[in-house]
C-alpha cells in the first residue's frame, strides 16, 4: 500500500527562542538585550522584560515548574507552583557553565546541550516523555548564560492507539474525544534516535497499513521512527 509521506510540522523559532515550545523567550536574549528594553520605555516589543522578570528566570532551580506561555511574565509570575493547574513544563536541570555559545537563537554546538540533557533531550519518542531545553544568552557576545532542560508534566508522545493534534509539534497524546484530537496513530515504526535520508524514512514507513504517515522529526533533524495514521476529520 502507498502511503502519503508527510513533512514534519514546521519548527519555528522566535528571536532568541530556543526550544521547539518555550515560545517568545526573545525575553531571555541576554543582559545587553534585556538592558535595551529597559531604557526603551517607548518600546512595543511584547517579548521586551525587566531586569527583574531576567533576574528570576536566571534563579530557576531544577524542579521549579513554567506555564506554557511564561514569557513577560512578571517575577512573581515567572515561576509558578508544580501543582497548580497551569503547570506545564518542569525544569529537570539547568547550567551556568556549559561554554556554549548562540547566534540568532540557536547553538553553535548542540553538544554542550546533549551533555546537559541527555542525547534524547527533544527527541520525539513515541511513549515516551514530551522533552525540551531554552537558553539564556547574549545576543552581542554570543556566549551562553543559562541552558535549561525541561520536561512535559505529565506531556506523553502519543503511541500507537493514541490520538493527538497535528498542530503539536510534539504529537502530545490527548484523548481521541478531545476536541483538538484530528489525528489517530494506528502503528509505529520504530528506529533509532538519530539522521535518516528521505530514502530510509520512506522505506520505513512502507511497513504502515494506514493512510497516511510521517516522520517523528524533531528540531534536530533527527527522527526516531515513523508514525502510522488515520485522520478523525
């Protein structure tokens, strides 16, 4: 049977945004940056912060817990209980001393992050924890000030079974009555975690008996198998 090979959703990165869902953390581009819009009273930017809301994010410690949308938050705001219900991300580490370094909003070298993290940090697992990182860093100098990793609380990449929203870049598991729910994975194929060629990852998805199926790609490029699907539209 033929299948419909889909492209990843796209990854986008917003200023000095570093990973796939920390989205608008233009606010931790660095001292110098976060200085500029400070003085700039007139400023607009919505990822513009204070030197307080920078201080917080810089005094984070594993196991603090992040909204989705923590960016601008105030420094009361910065942070927020891992019980509460708009907890989404945990911080699991964080470092001051990685020796990396960043342009435009991406790493130089992703292995300072790799040994921090871990190799599967980001990696779209089916099964397995919903994983990210973000950065603080100068955008003049280029030199990293803070990598964080982080983890879903509670966030699953859905399985076979599973449904999720193709508009996750994640492929999150949510109940396949969710209202956001339009995509079911019927099977996985399964690799290792890294670099495959259009090629190989066409040759693995020949194994679906489903309608369609797409490579779990993630911001690295790398996949770790394909997902089988069936559309709920």
């Amino acid at each position: 049977m033929e299948n419909d090979i889909k492209t990843p959703r796209s990854y986008k990165r917003l200023l000095a945004l570093a990973g796939a869902g920390l989205l608008g953390v233009a606010a931790l581009s660095g001292c110098n940056a976060l200085s500029d819009a400070v003085d700039d009273a007139s400023s607009e930017d919505p990822d513009a912060v204070n030197e307080e809301a920078y201080d917080a994010a810089a005094d984070v410690v594993p196991g603090d817990c992040l909204t989705v949308d923590f960016m601008g938050a105030t420094e009361e705001e910065f942070t927020i209980p891992c019980d509460d219900e708009g907890a989404y991300w945990e911080i699991t580490e964080i470092s001051a001393d990685t020796g990396a370094t960043a342009t435009g909003g991406t790493l130089s070298d992703n292995q300072p992050l790799f040994d921090l993290c871990g190799e599967e940090v980001g990696a779209i697992t089916p099964g397995s924890p919903v994983t990210d990182w973000n950065m603080v860093y100068d955008e003049t100098t280029g030199n990293v000030d803070y990598l964080y990793c982080t983890q879903a609380i509670g966030g699953i990449v859905a399985d076979a079974g599973e449904c999720f929203s193709s508009s996750d870049f994640y492929s999150t598991a949510i109940p396949c009555d969710d209202a956001e729910a339009d995509t079911e994975v019927a099977s996985v194929v399964s690799l290792e975690l890294g670099e495959y060629s259009e090629d190989d990852l066409a040759t693995a998805a020949a194994d679906c008996t489903s309608s369609a199926s797409f490579p779990t790609t993630d911001q690295f490029g790398r996949s770790t198998g394909v997902f089988c699907i069936e559309s709920l539209m």
